[in-house]
C-alpha cells in the first residue's frame, strides 16, 4: 500500500497485503501515526498501476502505521505512545474514495502519536514499552467506545516505562520477540508474561542497559503439531 503526503519524494511502501479476490463487501482499513483513520473499499483498488495507486492522502509529518482488511463490522483498536488506547466499531468510520484524507479515529496530547491499531480477535493484548516493560491485559478491559476520543489507559506510562512502542493481540502459544537500539533480541513466550489490569505498569520484557531503548518486536503466531 502506498501513502502521499505533499511532497512527491515522501511516497514509501509501508504493509503488504495478501489479496486474492477482491470483494465487494471487503474494505482496507488504513491508520496513521497522527490518529487518522479511514476505510475505503477493497474494489478501489482492483486496477492498479505497476508504479501503484494512492491509497491515502496524508498531511505533512503523518505516516502510515498499519492497514487491515475487513468485513465492515470488525471493531478497532489504536494505542498511542503516551499509552491510551481507543476501541471502536469499523461501522463508526463511512467509507470513502482513495485519494480521501480520512476521518479521527483518537483525540492525541501533544508529542504524542498512533503506534499500533490492529483488528480484535480472539486473546489478550500485549503492551510494550520503550524501557523493556509491558504486560498482558485481557481484551475485554478495553471497552468499546465512540471514535476520535482520547480513549482508556492501556498501560501507565511512568517515568520507569517510558512510552509505549507498540501493542499487539496474543494467545497463550503465541512468542513475542523484542528488539533494543543497541541490538539486543529477546525471545519469550507469551504466557510467561503476567496478565494484569489496564492501569498497571507491567514487568520487565526485555533488560536493557543504560541508554538503551526497547524500539521494536514481533508477535509470533507458532504452527500447531
């Protein structure tokens, strides 16, 4: 999927999305790092470009955090760094042309922007932090509420913490690998992570030396033997 912003030599590709039919009753769920959110039918994009179409116009500083298909009737979820996070139904959000700019999907402080938005399923959310903290809490503490407010707190943002630096949806088999700036990976498994409530601070993921920030991880879905 590509984005725009005003300057032409912006343009990058951010999410590949397997697509094989493309369905009339199917959208492309798009979020940004500045709250925006947009929906626009999965037929929009049917007739594409070698050198691709422009799937949502966005303001100067955004950028593209992730993008979904889904059915109309999934329900969303945004995490921010300052560790709020929005819950709402897709049905909230109209949808419109490619070249839109698109609708709030949270309400953000100051300095602070969209990290993670992922579609609700089955398991508990996993919540990282930049000082190697995090935890799990289950999905059901996260009430579902209307788009563009500043929504629930999904972990406490403390000065041991740090901001959040992304959030994902787990199962008890699932493995999460994290990442620091200063090359160390860690390994877990997801059950080995405490399952607490939202306003907590959670545990150490990864140990960190000094100066050194947790920055990226993965989720890893295992295949079943």
């Amino acid at each position: 999927t590509q984005s725009r912003s005003s300057a032409a030599s912006d343009v990058y590709k951010r999410q590949i999305l397997p697509v094989r039919d493309y369905e009339e009753d199917k959208f492309i769920f798009f979020s940004t790092s500045k709250g925006v959110v947009k929906k626009s039918a999965l037929t929009n994009f049917k007739n594409v470009r070698a050198n691709g179409v422009i799937g949502l116009d966005l303001l100067d500083g955004d950028h593209l955090i992730n993008v979904e298909i889904t059915d109309g009737t999934k329900e969303i979820l945004l995490f921010t760094t300052g560790g709020k996070c929005v819950r709402f139904n897709e049905s909230n959000v109209r949808a419109m042309g490619r070249t839109a700019r698109g609708v709030r999907g949270i309400k953000l402080k100051d300095n602070q922007k969209v990290v993670s938005m992922f579609v609700a399923d089955e398991g508990n959310v996993l919540v990282c932090t930049e000082n190697g903290y995090g935890k799990q809490t289950k999905l059901d503490e996260f009430r579902l509420i209307n788009r563009g407010g500043q929504g629930v707190i999904a972990i406490q943002c403390s000065d041991r913490n740090g901001d959040v630096v992304g959030a994902c949806q787990v199962s008890e088999k699932d493995e999460i690998m994290l990442i620091s700036d200063g090359g160390t990976l860690v390994r877990t498994k997801a059950n080995g992570i405490s399952t607490v409530g939202r306003n907590t601070q959670g545990v150490t993921l990864i140990r960190l030396a000094k100066k050194e920030n947790s920055v990226s991880y993965t989720h890893l879905t295992l295949p079943t033997i």
